[in-house]
C-alpha cells in the first residue's frame, strides 16, 4: 500500500481545511488557508536565506510555528516550496532593478549593485547557484537582460567604460557574494559589510576615469 505525506502526518486541528461549496464560513476557511500559505513561504524564506539547502522541512515548519501536515497540504515536497521562495526572491531582484533604471544613468547601475547587495546579504541562502536547477531560469534570465540594459545606459551616458560587459555585472555579483559568504562563517569578519567597500572597488573599475 502506497503511504503520502497525508498518511506520515495526522492533521492539524489548527489548520481549517478547506470546504468545497462552504456556506458562509467558507470564506473564512479560504483566508485562513492563505494565511497558513503566506506564513509558511515566508518562514521558508528566512530559513533558507541562513540555511541554503541544508534546511529541512521540519524547520520551515517549525520557523512557521505550524505542523508537518499543514506544510504538506501546501506543498507536496521541499523542491515546490523552495521554487515559491526562489520565484519570490528573483523576483524582488528583477523589481529592484526596474527601481534602479528610473535613476540617472550615470547611477543606475550603481544603485541596481548595492541594492543586489544588501538583497543578497540578508538572503545569501537563496542565490541562484545554491540551488542548482531550482532556481527560476526565467526569471534569472530576465534579471541578465535588465542589468544588461542597465550597464548599456550607464554607458551611453559615458559614465562607464565601453568595455565593460554584461558578464562582468554577473562576475561582481558572484564577488560579492563571495565577500558576503566569507564575512557570514569568519566571526571576526562578521558585520562588517565589507562587500560595500569591495563592490566601491569594482564600480571604481567599471567607470570612466574623471
């Protein structure tokens, strides 16, 4: 006999199951739901910005403060919850990078970097290489071509070298988080923020001497 999550985990008394075709605590049911779903994405997504991969279900569960079986009504497995979070995060970065390009063009891709910056310090567990194949290709894609489209004004308006390409924005990110990740298991490096002096050095290299 074949065993799913339902079977390993009794239900959660505090966890309303949804009924089709509810009179009027439907509605209630339905926002309580919601409510757990948004709980448990969000509890994952601090999880795993610390933990990366290493974290287990049960931690998002109990970071949530909700049991097992509320978990896996929602999600049928690790793999679906960390490609909601993933979605979520990438696009977080795509937005700030919408944010970045209604700034002057000489700045725009120094704000989209520090912003990425900051992003990637609270959540260094949820950037793409961590995760191999879970990470939202599209939307990783669509992030390229807007830091692309950010450097390519930077450098119309001449505040950044010709030469400078799209593969070196993604190599100061991966620097950075690479700094960020160093500061994170070094105690004496810790809250430091070095990766704000380190990405101050990059951009120095990408603009066009004064």
């Amino acid at each position: 006999m074949n065993m799913t999550a339902w079977d390993l985990f009794p239900v959660d008394s505090a966890d309303p199951i949804p009924v089709p075709n509810a009179s009027k605590g439907g509605g209630t049911v339905r926002r309580d739901a919601a409510i757990n779903r948004e709980r448990l994405v969000k509890a994952a997504e601090e999880v795993f910005a610390v933990h990366g991969p290493a974290a287990t279900l049960d931690d998002v569960a109990k970071a949530a403060d909700v049991g097992p079986a509320t978990l896996y009504r929602r999600f049928a497995n690790k793999d679906a919850l960390v490609q909601e979070v993933l979605s979520g995060f990438f696009q977080r970065l795509i937005d700030l990078a919408e944010e970045a390009d209604q700034a002057p063009a000489q700045e725009c891709l120094d704000v989209f970097l520090a912003t990425v910056g900051v992003e990637l310090a609270e959540k260094a567990g949820l950037s793409a290489p961590v995760w191999g194949e879970l990470a939202p290709e599209p939307l990783v894609e669509e992030l390229r071509r807007r830091s692309a489209a950010l450097l390519a004004r930077a450098q119309e308006s001449e505040a950044v070298r010709a030469d400078v390409l799209p593969a070196d924005i993604s190599a100061a990110v991966w620097a950075i988080r690479g700094v960020i990740h160093s500061e994170r298991l070094d105690p004496r490096l810790r809250g430091q923020h070095l990766w704000r002096r380190h990405l101050t050095t990059i951009l120095r290299g990408f603009h066009v001497a004064d």
